[in-house]
C-alpha cells in the first residue's frame, strides 16, 4: 500500500493540516515553556542558563502566592455551588417546558455567553462600585448608610465569575436532564412519592454526570478566567491567572510567570483525568 | 381540595417564574452598559442623565477604534475560514474513516478548549518570540485557529454523525469523484453544522483577549483588546458606547443564526 493510499484509507490525509497545527502552536509551545520554568531568572537580563527548581520552590515556600493560589481555588469551588444552585432549577424548566418560547428562552442564556467578556465586566463595574447602582439603590431604599465594598475583591469576583459561568453550567445540565426519561419520574409519581421525593431520589441521582462535568468544568474556566478577574479585582487583588499575566507582560520574571502557569495546568489536567474516571466509573454501575 | 389545587398552580407557577427571573437578571449587566452610552455627563451614570449619541459620535470618528475594528475582523475571518476548513476535513475523517487511535485524537482537537487560555497565551509568547514571529498577524491569526478550531470540529462532527453515509457512497456509484460527491451531497447535509461552527468560531475569535493580549503588537491591537486596557485605565462613557456597539451585533447576529440554523440546538 503506498504512503497516499495509506493516508487516504486511515483518514490522516484529512486530519493531517489539523494535527500539524496542534503540534506547531500548541505542543511545541508548551514544551519550549517548560525549560524556562527550570532556569533562573537574572534581574536586567531575564532567563538565565543553568537549571533549578527554585521557581517552583519559591512560589510554594511564599505565603503571598499560596494565598493566591488557595484563593484561586475555592472562588472556583464557590463559584461552582453559586451557578449550580442558581442554574440547576433554570435548566430543569429549560429542559421540560413545552413552551414555544424555548428557543428563544434558551437564546437569553446563550446572548450572554457569547457577548464579549469584556463587555459584561464593565457592566459590573458599573453595577458594583462605590457609587454604582447597587450601592445607590440600597443606600436609597435604607438599608445601608455608607456604601459596601463590593469590587476590588473576593465579593465582586464571585459576583462577576457567577454572571459570566451560569451560562455554561445550564446549558450542560440541560443537556443531561433531557436525556432523562420523563416516564421514570411519571412511575415515582405514580407509585406515590411526593414531588421533593421525585427530585431527590430519581431526577438528581440521574443527572449527576451533568452536576459532575458542569462542575468540572466551571471551575476549570473559573481557575483559568484573566478577564474577569482583573477588571473586577484591580491590579492589587490577584488570582492564578493574573499573577501570571503580571509576570509575564509587568515584571517580566518569564521563568517564575512559567512556573505558576504550570502550577495551573497541573491542578486543571488533574481535576479533568480525576472527573473522567469517576464518570467511567459511574457509566459501569449503572 | 381547592387548597391543595391552588398550592399546586402556585407550585406550578414558581418555577417557570424563578427561570424568568434568572434569565432576566442575566442580562442587567448588559442594560447597564447600554443605558449608560446614552448619558450626557462626563462620567459614567446610570440611570442616564439626558439622553445623547453624543458618545456613539466621539467612538465612531475616533481613528484608533476603527483600526482596532477593521484589524480585528480582519483577523477573525481569516482564522474561522482556515478553522472551518482544517476542523471539517478533521470531523469528516473521525466519522467517515477508521482512523487509529481516533478517540485519542479527537480528546487531542478538543485539548485547547480545557488548557487555561493564559497558559496557552504564555507558551506562544515565549515560542513566538524565539522563532522572530512575535506580533505578526500569521502569529496572531494561528492562534486563532487553534482556539476556535475545538467549536468547529465539536459543530461540524454533531452534522456528520447525523447525516446518512449511504448517500455519499450512492453518488460515488453514479460517478461522481469524491470532491464532487463530497461538495454537492454531504455538504449541502452538514450544513447546518458548519454555520454554527463558523459563528462560534467567528464569535470566539472576534472576542477573544486572554490570548491575544499577549501577542498583539504595541502598533496593531484587537478591539476587545483595546476595551480591556481602557477599562483598565478608567472607565468613562466612550467605553459604554462603543460596548453597546458590540452588543447590537451580537444579538443581530444570533437572531439571524437562530433563524437560519436553530443555533441553540448547537450550544
């Protein structure tokens, strides 16, 4: 068989420009960044030659970037409980209304979505500052004398990284609750469980792989998510990502901006390898 | 009874009115911009104090903000028309060939999408500046692809598992080469598909910022790009305006797509 029909038949003709892209901009990137994590950084000069750990031993032995990166990690957790408590019962009535609105219902969690992210961390600002309409509107209504501090730290991030995640988590728990058959929660009915006993021992067990991928995966764009973050924080409040972003395009400590930033791959490809194993796991029982 | 009906129509009531609610409340961050690109004062107020187009006027006719605009269309049509035909050819021979290793790879295609943008963004930086093509548009516009090719490939290959093989192969039968029987059978099939990969891929590209941040060069920077660091310098109702802007094209955008496609079926 020759090389063009091996290519033909096997499909790799077809993947090929696909493939040599990945290699080209993807993994050979990530590998030419890995050596930098190991080199030493020289002040005025930038990456030095010989090799050592010290990157990853410096940001693990200070106090200011564990924080950092402790704080990363529960706004993810956080954020990931706020947009499945809010967006569980948004999708649940997405999933099952008969409405001929739907489309367009679903349309309203997609605008927001797709509308740049930029975009909708200014309306926030605007929405949380000192002087914002929150602030306004509860001064005016008389709940609160001075105004909250809700911008610039854990609150308005939370906030924001809610607004702009909802979305995601829905779509994904849409897609699992329609996947349940109606009829087993009709038999439940039948058979004589309450509406709460439906819902907590037939539709939420069933739709725990959406919980479980939704989950995952807000909270990996949680870890990850620049834009947001340094809008909503400010240059002093930092998470994982703009730590990164200040050492690479502020600093310019390249080797220690390298060090963190596969700090935050590691936990990222950890929690996804963990996810697809307890999803295997759970396709076997049932 | 009536008590227990009544208990029922409002329990019947609550969800559908909560949802309302929420997706409501999704879009307040979106009103609050556009309501203040409308103020008459030299700061940002909301609610709007008078009413003025003033600002659409000072963004429209700043020169900087068009080339911000034109470079980054420029950009986000070259990459979704590479993404598009790369990521189709890709999707294609994942369904239609038997391809060694084929989950292997398509978990590889979708990779970009779960690796944190930053780090991405960082790795680029760092190759690009020791290959010479650090801040060039071909630099800008292969990161691109990479970014959007996932939407593309996840669109495209949706399409194709749904369309019937045995109609290809008819038209090979009756002649037809495979570039023929490809373009005028299966095509026309995926369509659907394939609008919606391009409009993510589209959406995805014209929008983004944690990547493109990092490669953009001090002369020619993308428009989202261009907000971000003006948000960053301080915030005034230019800012508003010109996200407004953004706003309207979007939502024209999507209600076309949805016409066209039913685009919510694909997200």
């Amino acid at each position: 068989m020759t090389l063009g029909r091996w290519l033909n038949r096997s499909g790799f003709g077809l993947l090929s420009p696909a493939l040599l892209l990945l290699i080209a901009v993807f993994a050979a990137p990530l590998l030419v960044l890995l050596p930098v994590s190991l080199h030493p950084y020289v002040p005025g000069r930038g990456i030095g030659t010989s090799w050592t750990f010290d990157n990853y031993l410096a940001i693990l032995g200070d106090g200011f970037r564990l924080e950092i990166i402790g704080r990363s990690l529960s706004l993810g957790i956080i954020v990931v409980a706020t947009t499945l408590v809010i967006g569980y019962p948004l999708a649940y009535f997405l999933a099952r209304t008969g409405s001929r609105l739907r489309p367009w219902l679903i349309m309203l969690v997609i605008f927001p979505l797709l509308l740049n992210v930029v975009v909708r961390s200014f309306g926030w600002i605007v929405l949380l500052s000192n002087y914002g309409l929150v602030n306004e509107l509860l001064i005016g209504v008389g709940l609160i004398d001075r105004p909250l501090k809700l911008i610039f730290n854990f609150t308005g991030l939370l906030i924001g990284l809610t607004h702009i995640f909802l979305p995601f988590m829905v779509l994904v728990l849409i897609g699992t609750i329609q996947g349940i058959p109606r009829d087993l929660e009709d038999a439940a009915r039948t058979m004589g469980a309450s509406r709460a006993a439906v819902f907590l021992k037939v539709t939420l067990p069933l739709s725990a792989p959406g919980v479980l991928s939704g989950g995952i995966l807000v909270f990996v764009l949680t870890i990850s998510a620049l834009v947001t973050p340094r809008l909503l924080g400010g240059p002093t409040y930092q998470v994982m990502s703009t730590l990164i972003f200040d050492e690479f395009l502020k600093i310019l400590n390249w080797p220690r901006g390298a060090a963190m930033a596969f700090i935050l791959t590691t936990i990222v490809l950890l929690l996804i390898w963990v996810s697809g194993r307890l999803s295997r796991r759970w396709t076997v029982v049932r | 009874m009536s008590a227990v009906r009544l208990g029922r129509g409002i329990g019947g009531a609550v969800l559908p009115a909560y949802a309302l609610l929420v997706l409501l409340l999704l879009q307040v961050p979106v009103v609050i911009v556009m309501l203040a690109s409308l103020t008459t004062t030299g700061y940002l107020a909301v609610p709007p104090v008078g009413v003025t187009l003033d600002w659409y006027w000072k963004v429209i006719s700043d020169a900087s903000y068009i080339d911000a605009l034109t470079f980054s269309l420029t950009v986000a049509v070259i990459a979704t028309l590479l993404s598009l035909t790369i990521g189709t050819a890709a999707a294609y021979a994942l369904i239609r060939r038997k391809v060694p290793g084929s989950e292997a790879i398509a978990t590889l295609l979708m990779a970009p999408l779960v690796f944190p943008a930053v780090v991405v963004a960082v790795a680029l930086l760092r190759y690009y500046s020791l290959i010479g093509l650090r801040g060039t548009l071909i630099s800008l516009v292969a990161a691109h692809v990479l970014i959007t090719l996932p939407y593309v490939v996840r669109s495209v290959l949706a399409s194709i598992a749904s369309a019937d093989a045995q109609l290809e192969e008819a038209a090979r039968t009756l002649g037809a080469d495979a570039w023929t029987a490809f373009f005028k059978v299966t095509l026309p099939l995926i369509r659907p598909g394939l609008v919606a990969g391009g409009i993510f891929s589209f959406i995805v590209s014209f929008d983004d910022v944690p990547v493109s941040i990092f490669l953009v060069s001090v002369r020619q920077t993308t428009l989202p790009v261009k907000i971000f660091t003006a948000v960053e310098h301080g915030i005034d109702p230019g800012i508003a305006a010109i996200s407004t802007l953004l706003i309207i094209a979007t939502g024209f955008f999507l209600v076309v797509a949805e016409r066209w496609v039913g685009f919510h079926r694909f997200a």
